[in-house]
C-alpha cells in the first residue's frame, strides 16, 4: 500500500513538471509569433495615419499580463501537485496504525476488538450492547468502564465465537434503573488504505469502513 501512495505521488509530480514545460514553449512560441504580427503590423500601416506608439504599448502589455497569467497557473498547479505528494506520504504513515472511531470494528473471528467508552456522570450502571451488520443483538451485557478501555472477545449471547464481520456497540447508561442515554461506542481498527477523495482525505479501516480524518478521535500502534 506505501509503495503504491508513494509510486502515484512521483508519477503526478513527473506529470506536472512535463506539462509546465510543455506549457513554456507554447508561451515562447506564441510570443514569437505576436513579435512577428507586431512588426508586420508597423511596416504596413498607413504613413498618413500611423498607428499610435502607446497603442503598440498596449499590446504588448495586454499579451505579456496573459503570458504572466499563464504561467502563474502553471505554478499554482505545480505547488498544488507537490503539496499533494507531501499529503500522500504523510498518509502512507497512518497504513498499518490503528484509528479510533465509532465506525464498525472487523471481528476476524480470534482477536478481540479493543473499545473505548465514554463514562456518563451520574450513571450507576452500563451495559454493554453489541450489533451485528444487520442491527440484530449479538450479546449485552453489565461492564465496568472505569477502566477507560474494554475488550469485546467476540462472544455471543450464547457463549459461541461470533462469525467474522463487522460489529456496532452502544453503551446504555443507566440511572436509578431507568436507561439515561445510549451512546456509541468507539473501537479500535486497523487502517488498511489511506486516500485522497474530492471530500477530503479517506481512510479505510479493516473490514471495509470508511471514515474521514476528522472523525478518527485517536492514533496508536497496532498492540
């Protein structure tokens, strides 16, 4: 996965650095030619009514402000292409970390899914509720958060191993009795793939979820 961040970001950086110069000597070109009209256009004026010296000025102002605009965009795109190969590099280091996020965690069917509930002021009990891709209730159950962190093992309501997939968990904060709240909970995922999208920068977990940056809450290496 690094080597093939790293291969398109060197590729699209070629790329640029070919079309900017492709784009120079166009602009060479092109000025070569405007010279050549401009002097055809002062040998065949009209000697009674010669073309005035601030109009041939204006000319050559109007076709070197294009020819700047030109190559300001070039360099625009240049820097945008560069600052785009420094982003993907810096991606490449996130493959392999795992996020944290409330998006469903992959349970491989052996090792156990790290999670990372939030504690309710108030609440004098928490229970523990797991879903399967389908929404339907895999196991529940009392836990003690005070912690910080809890493991989910992937042991159903019965007592089996669960099938290999993805996961959901709640936590339902209890206070005298009666549910307070019900919140996600978040679970540690290995990130698989990072990406560049129209929207921003995507990272896939394992598993198959996608989050944005923004919504992974947490970093660490794999334990």
């Amino acid at each position: 996965m690094v080597t093939s961040i790293t291969s398109a970001a060197t590729t699209a950086t070629t790329s640029a650095t070919s079309s900017s110069s492709s784009t120079g000597s166009v602009i060479s070109s092109d000025f070569q030619t405007f010279l050549v009209m401009l002097t055809t256009q002062m040998q065949n004026q009209d000697p009674l009514n010669p073309i005035e010296s601030t109009e041939y000025a204006t000319q050559l102002a109007t076709f070197s402000g294009v020819e700047q605009a030109v190559q300001t965009n070039d360099l625009l795109k240049d820097l945008a292409t560069q600052l785009s190969s420094i982003g993907m590099s810096q991606l490449a280091g996130w493959v392999g970390m795992e996020a944290r996020s409330d998006a469903p965690a992959y349970f491989d069917g052996s090792n156990s899914v790290t999670l990372a509930p939030q504690a309710v002021t108030g609440s004098d009990r928490s229970v523990l509720v797991v879903r399967d891709s389908t929404g339907a209730v895999v196991q529940r159950g009392d836990v003690d958060i005070s912690g910080g962190t809890l493991t989910w093992s992937g042991t159903g309501a019965d007592g089996a191993t669960a099938s290999p997939g993805l996961y959901t968990f709640e936590m339902e904060s209890y206070q005298n009795g009666v549910i307070a709240r019900t919140d996600p909970v978040e679970s540690y995922s290995e990130i698989t793939e990072a990406r560049i999208a129209g929207t921003g920068t995507v990272l896939v977990l394992r598993g198959g979820s996608e989050i944005g940056t923004s919504d992974a809450t947490a970093l660490r290496q794999p334990e």
